[in-house]
C-alpha cells in the first residue's frame, strides 16, 4: 500500500496491549490497591444513590414510595458499603 502504514504482523499491536494490561493487572494483587478500589466504588455508588434520592424527594412521592433506581441503586451501595468495610478490616488488621 503506497503511502499507507506497512505491517507484516497486524496483530501485533494486540499483542504488545494485552501484554500492557497483563501488566498492569499485576497491581490488583496488592491489597491496599485493592482496599483503595472498594473505597472507591463506596464513595461513588452512595454519591449515584443520593443522587437519585434528590432526583425524586419525599414530598413529591404520593405516599413515599421509592422508584426502582433508588431501590437498585440504593441496594448495589448497601452490598458494596458492607462488602468494603469487612475487605477494609481484613486488610488492615
């Protein structure tokens, strides 16, 4: 191809990212990443719940009743503050 980018092994690109995140992976062995990670799927799961929450607040609610993302979203926080808090304890005692 004249002008064009010349290759003999197309896949070799996918070769050197799988190898990059292959990599990277390695990172999620330590704990403390780990540990830092839940925190921060806590921190953010609770910021999308209240977000909801503000979406449709109590008085506007007929007889307070909750929609389905607030109950989803409030559930995924519930499971994952948990979760985080005893993964939290187990990797610092």
């Amino acid at each position: 191809m004249p002008g064009g980018p010349t290759c003999s092994n197309p896949g070799r690109g996918f070769l050197a990212n799988s190898r990059f995140a292959c990599g990277g992976a390695g990172f999620f062995d330590e704990p403390a990443v780990n540990a830092v990670l839940m925190a921060v799927l806590v921190i953010y799961s609770g910021l999308i719940a209240l977000y909801e929450f503000r979406l449709n607040p109590l008085p506007d609610t007929e007889r307070g009743e909750w929609t389905g993302r607030q109950l989803f979203y409030a559930v995924v926080f519930t499971i994952s503050f948990f979760v985080g808090f005893m993964y939290i304890l187990t990797v610092i005692f």
